[in-house]
C-alpha cells in the first residue's frame, strides 16, 4: 500500500530512469552524468584530464538544456529543479557529503572491484540514487550533482546556497575515493 500511495513514486524514478541510461550508455560513453563521480575516476586514473574536461563540459550543458527544457515544458513552474536546503547549510553540506560518498563508494565498488555488467550496476546505482533521494530529499534535495544542481539554481535565482551542492560532492568524491583506494591497494596487498 505504502508503494502505491505516491511518496517513493518520485524517488525511485529518479533510479529508474538512471537504471535505464547507465544500461544504454555505459559501453559508449560510461555513463558518466556526474562531475562528483567522474572526479573519483579521474583521482582512480580510470580516466584522464582531457576525457574528465569532457565529461565535465557535457554534465553541465546536459543540465542547462534539461533546465531549459523544464522551463519550456513548465513554464509557471516556480522551482524548474532547483535543489535548495529546508536545514541548516552546515547539516545540508555535511548531508550531501555523506550521500555523495555512498553514490561514489557505490559506483566505485560495482564498476572497480565488482566490474559488473552495466545493468546489474546500473541496478545497484539507480537504487542508491533513489534510497538517497527517499531518506534526504526532504532535507537538502539530495543532489549529489554539482551539474544538476548549478543549472536549475541558475535559472531560479539560487546560487546563494549553490556552493554546498558543488562542494560538498566533490569534497566527498575526493574522500572517498582516496579512502576506497587505500582500502583496495591493502586488500590486493593481503590476497596470496
């Protein structure tokens, strides 16, 4: 009944719909719709400076246009997706840290030590997303972006609040990812 009644519907749409592209695009492009995740596999040397510039550039005019879209679709939409934080800023950065290093340690793990298919990791990272978005998008929006959340807050006028969803994410990505790689070098350290 819980399911039905609409309150997880918008979360896990959210991961369904990233379920979906990561499957699509992961073979082509590795799917990378996160500057905060492609930071971790650049710290990881799984990609190089000018593919993350790549990825970077493509994250941030793939949100504008979904903005702008947003905005041509709705047009008396009053937020057009921007992520603003109902807590304290200090709680919705350290909020936005703690998501964004479970999304990284996520992918991290499915992509780097699983190496999974991509739709069995698309699975794993679509559920995150949404458990994220279920549990913190009341507090902060639970963005774990800085591109999604730079072009909404763009156009509604937000930008005030906008450094703790371009900080936080990357602070956390880098974190986390010096962390998964100190545990992954001492784990390959310990197999015989």
């Amino acid at each position: 009944l819980g399911l039905l009644s609409g309150s997880l519907i918008p979360h896990f749409a959210f991961g369904l719909v990233l379920v979906v592209f990561i499957s699509l695009l992961a073979k082509t492009s590795g799917a990378h719709f996160n500057p905060a995740v492609s930071f971790a596999f650049l710290l990881h040397k799984k990609i190089n400076r000018p593919l993350f510039a790549l990825y970077l550039a493509a994250q941030i005019m793939g949100a504008f246009f979904a903005t702008y879209m947003l905005k041509i679709v709705f047009p008396h939409s009053l937020e057009f997706g921007a992520t603003i934080p109902k807590i304290a800023l200090t709680s919705a950065f350290l909020v936005e840290m703690l998501l964004t290093s479970i999304l990284v340690s996520v992918i991290l793990f499915v992509s780097l030590v699983l190496q999974a298919r991509p739709f069995i990791a698309a699975v794993f990272i679509g559920t995150t997303v949404a458990l994220c978005s279920y549990f913190a998008g009341s507090l902060t929006g639970a963005s774990m972006n800085p591109a999604r959340t730079l072009a909404p807050n763009l156009f509604q006028g937000q930008l005030q609040v906008s450094w703790i969803y371009i900080l936080a994410p990357l602070l956390s990505a880098f974190i986390t990812a010096y962390f998964f790689k100190k545990w992954l070098l001492n784990k390959k350290e310990v197999r015989p």
